[in-house]
C-alpha cells in the first residue's frame, strides 16, 4: 500500500505544479493601448488501485507453482480551459467570456469591471479625506 501513497503524491505533486496561480490567470498580454488577462479554468481528476495477491495454479506452460504478487497503478488528468478575458485600457476594465456556458470563473470575471470600479472608488476617497485632529 505504501506504493500507492507514494505514487499519489508523485502524481498531485505534478499536478499542483501545473496549476498554480499563473495557471489560472494567465501572463498579461499587450496590445496597443489594451492589457488582455486570460481566466483559466483547470480541471483535474485522479484514480488509484492496487492489490496483493497470493495463489497457486498454473502458468501459460501448464507448470503448476505458487506465487506472490502485488501491483499498484495511478492515473489521472488535468483539463485547462479558456474560460474568459480581462480587458484593461484607459476606459476601464471589461471582461469578456469565452463562451456561453459561464462557471464560477465566467461570473467572477463578470463582475471584475465592477470590482475594480469599486477599489478605485474606495482609494480615490481615502486620498480626498482630511486627516483628523487629535
């Protein structure tokens, strides 16, 4: 069983190096007057087994025998798609989602434009206020 732990963790290991944050936001990419941010959305899925086993019986030749055996295997996959794009220019920030069917990633890039709207709000108002007199 130990064979099995340890190939799960060789196998998240891999996995979670492939889907750190910079996965899932992409690299910000230039163009002209326009900062486009690629959302990402990854999707992994993992299986394991094993087994031990003792017998006796026959081999292919017709040889009878005993035997030991033990075997483990794990499997899995990483799916990464492109769920929506960021736009950011002098007018603002946009977002634009890739296709129709929105996930959690496709809302929250709905709602970054106003998001944003309202850290620069809040920042604009905090840099206006007087600092009070003790």
């Amino acid at each position: 069983m130990e064979d099995i732990k340890e190939l799960m963790e060789q196998l998240l290991s891999k996995f979670e190096s492939m889907s750190k944050t910079k996965t899932v936001v992409g690299d910000p990419v230039e163009i002209k007057n326009k900062t486009l941010v690629p959302l990402i959305e990854v999707s992994i899925g993992v299986g394991t087994g094993g087994g031990l086993g003792e017998g006796t019986g026959t081999d292919e030749k017709g040889r009878e025998g005993k035997g030991q055996g033990k075997g483990a295997g794990a499997g899995g996959g990483l799916k990464i798609s492109p769920v929506a794009v960021v736009a950011i220019d002098d007018s603002g920030v946009s977002a634009f989602a890739v296709n129709e069917k929105k996930g959690a990633i496709g809302r929250l890039a709905e709602m970054v434009p106003h998001i944003m709207e309202k850290v620069v709000a809040m920042k604009s108002k905090q840099g206006k206020e007087e600092p009070k007199e003790k």
